[in-house]
C-alpha cells in the first residue's frame, strides 16, 4: 500500500469517529420538556395554565381490579366538608381562592374545624411575585403552602392592598404546612373518587361562555366551546341524574353568594373544560417553626428535563448552617413527581467530589407514586446532620413513557453547583443543571430538618455511685463518668455493647432507684437493635 492511500484511510477512519462521538454527546444532552400552549381568553378571571405540560397524563388506575365504583351522587356541602363561599371582586383572583378553598375543607374534614385562611397572603407572599391581576394557578398555591403555610384572614384580609399587595410575612401566625399534593388525571371515574377519598378538588375552567356571569343557580350550565380554560374553581361533588340525566359536577365559585346557587353551579360533564388540570391537597401538617425545609427550587416544579429513556438520576447538594452542635434530624425528603406513574429511589451521601458520591449514609429508599405532584418521604431512620457538614441527596426518577423524570424550577434565581443530574447514576456521569454548566434552573428535592427532641433529665436522687460498661466481648470498662464513645464497623459486621447500671455499695444492695438515661445513634444509617433489662434480683442492678 502506498503511504498517500495509507494516510488518506486514516483521515476517513479519524473523521468517521469524530462524527460519532459527536452524535453520541449530542443524544446524551439533556433536553426541557416543552411548556403548554396556551392563548390567553380576552377575558380572564385570574386562572393561568400550568407551568408544565401534562397532556397524555392518564390515570395509572383505570381498568384496575380495585378501583372504587363511585355512587351516582356526592355532595360536600351536605357532608360538612366546605367552607363559606367567598368573594374575589373585582380582582383576578379566583386561583388562589380555589387553592385556600381546597385547604379550607381538608383541615374541615379531617379535624371538624372550620378556618378562614387568607388568600391576600398567597397572593402577594409567593415566590413567582404575582399580583391581583396577575393571575396563577394550583401550582404558585401548592408551592407556597408546602413552604410556609397558611395564615388566618383575620391577620391579611382580602383585598389589602390589591391591586400590588405587600407582603406582610412574617407579621401573621402560620397554620398548616402542605406535604402532599396530587394532580387528578381528566378522567371522570377518577376524579370522582378523588373527591370521595380526599374532598374538594381545584379544577380549571372556560368561563367567558354565554350564561355563565348571569347564571342564577337554576338548571344546568353547557358549553362545548374549547376555548383555553380562564377561571379556577372548586368541585366538590356530583350528581349523575341532572343535566337531563348525562349528570354534572357541583361546583364551588369565588363570586360571593348573590352569584349562581348560593355562589355554587351545576355544569354537564365535559363542558367548558371543567375536570382539566384538576389537582387536590392529599396531606397536610401544623406548622413547625423549628422545621427547616432546605430547598433551591423556589419556584418549585416549574419545568422538567432528561435525557429522554424515562430514567434519570437527580443529586443535590445541601449544607445545613444554624444548628446546634448535637446535630439535628433530617426526616423526609420531599419530591414532585412529574408523571404518573413515577417511581423512586432516595439515597443520602456524605461526599461527593463532582463526578461521584460516596459514603452513602440512608437508602435506597423506595416507592412508587400512581400521581403526578408532590410528596413528602419520611427516612424509616431520622439522621443526624451538622452545620457546615454538606450532605448529598440522590434521588433516580423512573417515568415509563415520559421523557423528562426530573422536576426543577427554571425560573427562580439559580445556584451554582448545586443541583446535578445523571442518565445513568454511575461515577463519572454527572453534570450541574444549574449554572454550573448548562444554566437550566434548580432541580426541585428538597430537605425537612427538625431538631432534636428534648430529652427528659435524668434522675440522681439515688446512691451516686453507678457504673457502665461497652464491649460484652470485649472485656469490662473501669468505672467512670458518664461519656461519649464512637465504635467504627464496616459492612457485614455486627457489633454488640452492654450496658450495667445500678447504686453499687459494699453490701451490693440498692439504697434507692435511680434514672439512668442513655441514648445511642448511627450516623452511617445502620438500624440499631436496641433492648435493655431489669432485674431487681441481681446485686447491684436497681430498677430504673
């Protein structure tokens, strides 16, 4: 062969692998779900799409074994399951009405107890900076609740200082914090028994049809336009036999209780897109202001991204500041899920260099939900955390036919160096999302940190003198002082301490009972089996 055909291969052969490799990065980018479509109405009444897309979203139920068979009529008002009917005007305020209406009948249900939390305060608090003309959606609501919380009307009454409200936080008292959310697929059977199961759920809806502003409360309301839906409402029951028997939605409005049916209207099933972006609070807690959620998605889900195989890994870099020297307990990792179904894996690590974390200290931990939306995991195991000691949660999201498993926020203020993502989970594959690379946004996990709970004092009104000792096989400690001891164990070895107590005197008997209080903990994640025992018949060991 002559070197000038020798060369000229090996030009062809080098050119060939640059375009494959290149081909082979340009695939592994990973790409923004695309955001819905929406024409805004001429006229709107304060309802503004999702900030996602969720068409195609089908519920994971349907044609299941199991499923329950809703009766032909459901009524929250008769149950005792809503609160009053309230008055948006003149504002475009109608979406955080029905969020605070949704919140407003879970505490009703669950505690008996009716609340009149404030809209104003949603509204003018939230992270997205809206107005009262501004308009939004269940998603601004979901977002603010899960990281504040509610407060009473009392305290910030609508309308204060529409149309730019200021926000008063932390002037008012907060109430119930959200930690689950799901959004309804729109399909009939299942809204239905989210309804049944839940209470009131939060719909969208078209409400510039003819009708509608001058609806009385008489008959039933139809509109087979499909024009972008404008107005947000609350559902809140049922009844299969009216609109002439093809049965309608009962439905809960913000125009105050002149309007409709004592502010409540019928409308057929499938009009005026009511049962679209439907969505309901599933779980809910009292506020704890010793409760740290550390997050960066300020914003919360407000896009998604992957690689595009359904399956994506998700790491994000925390380093807890202000706690005290014992540490406090991180408790539950909070997620969205952006596709239903969409199943997970937690794992919780205390390195990584940029490229690969190790010195995994929780997890797996895994699930499986059947809804899009968000979700607070509790750890089986509380762990320890530091100031100033970083921690690493990696979360892998599986979504079966949805190409971007990742929830993050890409359009609130961005860190750098934060958030990471994967295609595969494996060492060497992670990049930043944020601005440390590709300048998408936060990815939305998030950490609650409490701290640790007080212990009761221990009691020495007995003979000081006890003693302990560590290490049944490893022969007996000396008396002394109460202390702290730290054993290191690697995997696969069990490692076993006893523990003595009791007065000790010459005579070997007690002189009184005492309290002896101790306390053990893993910061590696490993599950202590813990037991103890008490025999007053053994010399030396008093009841305790």
């Amino acid at each position: 062969m002559r070197p000038s055909r020798w060369i000229a291969l090996v030009l062809v052969a080098a050119c060939s692998i640059s375009i494959i490799t290149a081909g082979a990065l340009f695939a592994r980018k990973p790409l923004k779900a695309p955001k819905p479509v929406y024409v805004s109405p001429a006229e709107n009444f304060g309802y503004l799409p999702p900030p996602v897309d969720l068409t195609g979203l089908r519920p994971v139920t349907a044609g299941v074994s199991g499923q329950m068979a809703p009766p032909a009529s459901w009524d929250w008002r008769s149950l005792g399951g809503v609160t009053s009917v309230k008055n948006q005007n003149p504002y475009g305020t109608c979406w955080a009405f029905a969020g605070i209406g949704d919140i407003e009948s879970k505490v009703l249900i669950q505690e008996s107890s009716s609340n009149d939390y404030s809209e104003i305060n949603v509204v003018a608090c939230n992270a997205t900076g809206t107005t009262c003309n501004s308009g939004g959606n269940a998603w601004i609501v979901a977002n603010y609740l899960s990281l504040l919380g509610t407060v009473n009307e009392s305290c910030n009454a609508y309308p204060d200082g529409c149309p730019s409200p200021s926000c008063v936080n932390p002037a008012c008292t907060y109430f119930k914090r959200i930690t689950e959310w799901r959004i309804i697929p729109e399909d009939e059977t299942s809204i239905k028994n989210a309804i049944m199961t839940y209470g009131p759920v939060y719909t969208g809806m078209y409400a510039s049809f003819s009708g509608f502003s001058t609806y009385n409360g008489t008959g039933c309301l139809q509109y087979t336009g499909t024009e972008d839906q404008n107005h947000g409402v609350l559902i809140v029951g049922w009844d299969d036999t009216m609109c002439g028997g093809s049965g309608g939605w009962i439905v809960k409005n913000s125009w105050g209780t002149s309007w409709g049916d004592d502010g409540y209207f019928y409308i057929k099933y499938g009009s005026a897109r009511v049962g679209e972006n439907v969505s309901v609070f599933t779980g809910y807690k009292d506020y704890d202001s010793t409760e740290t959620i550390y997050y960066y998605d300020d914003y919360g889900w407000w896009s998604s991204v992957g690689y595009g195989d359904g399956d994506d890994w998700a790491l994000v870099a925390f380093t807890p500041t202000g706690l005290p020297s014992e540490g406090s307990l991180l408790k539950a990792v909070d997620i969205w899920a952006t596709w239903a179904p969409t199943s997970y894996s937690i794992e919780i690590y205390d390195e990584f260099d940029g490229t690969t974390p190790t010195s995994r200290l929780v997890g797996p931990m895994t699930g499986t939900k059947t809804e899009a939306g968000y979700y607070s995991v509790a750890l089986p195991t509380p762990l320890v955390v530091y100031s100033n000691d970083p921690i690493y949660i990696v979360v892998e999201f599986n979504t079966p036919g949805y190409d971007y498993p990742i929830p993050f926020d890409d359009s609130g203020p961005m860190e750098t160096n934060k958030s990471y993502l994967s295609d595969t989970g494996i060492s060497g594959s992670w990049e930043a999302l944020d601005a440390g690379n590709y300048e998408y946004g936060d990815i939305a996990v998030r950490a609650r940190v409490e701290p640790k709970p007080t212990e009761a004092p221990c009691s020495w009104e007995g003979d000081p003198l006890w003693y302990y000792c560590f290490g049944w096989y490893e022969g007996y400690a000396t008396s002394q002082p109460a202390g702290h001891f730290d054993y290191d164990i690697y995997a696969g070895q069990s490692q076993e301490w006893v523990i003595y107590w009791g007065n000790v005197t010459w005579e070997g008997t007690c002189m009184a009972n005492d309290t002896f209080c101790w306390t053990a903990e893993s910061k590696g994640g490993w599950t202590l089996d813990l037991w103890g025992q008490n025999n007053p018949n053994v010399p030396g060991i008093c009841n305790y």
